[in-house]
C-alpha cells in the first residue's frame, strides 16, 4: 500500500482497533481519548498525591513526604494506562503533546519557577532511545512558557525497574540514587518535578530529597496518572 493510499486510510486505533476518522499524528480515536476520565482534586490527598477522601491522608499526618504537594491528572488504568504503554513503549510521542495539554491546567496550584524531569539511567535510555518524563517536561515547559532543565538532577546509579517490587523494595532500590550535580541551579528555586506515573512516592520522594538537600525552596510533585497500588492492593505495574 503506497503513502497516497495510507492517507486516505489511516491506521486503525492503536487502543481499540476501530477505524480512525482521519489521519492523525496520534492513532488513537477521540472515543478512546474521551474515555480517560480526569481525577477529582478532592480524590487525592494534596500532599501526596494518592487516593484519600480527606485533604490530607493519615500517613501525610505523621509522616509527610519530603516533597510539598503532589498532584496527578488521571488514575492508571484502562484506556490511560494503555496511552501511556504507547507513549513509554511503543514510541508515540505525540501523546506526549496530548498529555502536556491536559497536565497544564495544574500548573497554577505549584506556583514553579523551573520543571524537572525524572531522569533515566544511561542504560535505560540507550536502550528506550528517550526519557518519557523528559518530553512531557519540555512540551509541558512550552505550554506554560516555563524554564525547563534536565540536566538538574541526574541518576549516580542505575536502579532495577520498580515495576513488581514492593513499597520497602522501591524505597531501597531509589535511595541515594539521585545527585544535583550543580546545587547552585537549584537553590531557593520553586521546583515542578515531572514523571509518568505516581505509585508509592518511592522515586518522587528519593528526588525531591536530592533537589532540597542542594537548597531547593519547594518541590512539587506532577504525574500524568496516579497508580493506587495501596488502595487498590495491587502492584500495577508503574514506575514511580
């Protein structure tokens, strides 16, 4: 089938299989896209960000996590767990776009002076080829018209996927695995750290104590979607 022919007859949707409408930089059917419901802010504690009726979760109470605020736009599962798998997996960045789009309404809450991604270990990223979190930064950072730096925090050691480990298992596996090579960039700054998925707050916390221990004012935490592995009781297969 030659491109003319391919034009006129896109891809079917890379979620449901249905046919597209028209061509798209992003194979996914607006059915599928609309399908992904936004979360309530008032589901989440606003300090850690996971499942809590309350504005604050009886851990945060008694032990509240080294970042200041934590927030994420959707819970992961169904079809935005799915448009994640394609964009961290599958090589479709322009979900990235589409992700950055709905993440920017929850901007305002942090009041961030910078964005900073999660980084990757160097063998993570030569083997993907990119750094998801990286991405949604840099086209979140467009939108908002915000500086954006990835080069602030980086991995001293490369870690096990967290996928499949336990809370106890994620907490040691991050510790100590992050360094702010240059404090001085980070200093008295207001820090938005960005990443795909929040699970435990393993990696979030492991970060944002790096990013505070170089003289960091606040560090907020923003994720695409929120993986409930405590209320749920089940490991879902996230990262942070």
């Amino acid at each position: 089938m030659n491109a003319f022919v391919r034009l006129l007859l896109p891809a079917p949707c890379r979620l449901c299989a249905q046919p597209l409408r028209h061509a798209a930089r992003l194979p996914v059917c607006d059915d599928c896209l609309d399908s992904i419901p936004p979360l309530e802010p008032e589901s989440s504690c606003r300090r850690c960000g996971k499942a809590c009726s309350e504005p604050l979760c009886a851990f945060c109470r008694v032990h509240p996590p080294a970042y200041d605020a934590a927030a994420s736009w959707t819970v992961y599962a169904g079809a935005a767990r799915a448009l994640l798998h394609l964009y961290k997996y599958g090589r479709v960045l322009p979900a990235g776009d589409w992700f950055a789009a709905r993440l920017a309404p929850l901007l305002e809450a942090a009041h961030a002076g910078m964005l900073v991604p999660v980084p990757l270990g160097r063998a993570r990223l030569r083997e993907r080829g990119f750094n998801q979190s990286e991405i949604l930064a840099r086209r979140l950072a467009r939108v908002a018209a915000l500086p954006c730096d990835p080069t602030v925090l980086v991995r001293r050691r490369e870690t096990w996927s967290q996928s499949g480990l336990s809370r106890e298992e994620r907490e040691r596996n991050v510790a100590d695995a992050f360094r702010c090579p240059e404090p001085r960039r980070v200093a008295g700054r207001r820090i938005l750290l960005l990443d795909d998925v929040l699970t435990t707050g393993a990696t979030a916390q492991a970060c944002a104590r790096t990013l505070k221990s170089a003289g960091a004012a606040a560090v907020h935490v923003l994720t695409i979607a929120r993986a409930d592995l405590d209320a749920a009781g089940l490991v879902l297969g996230a990262s942070a």
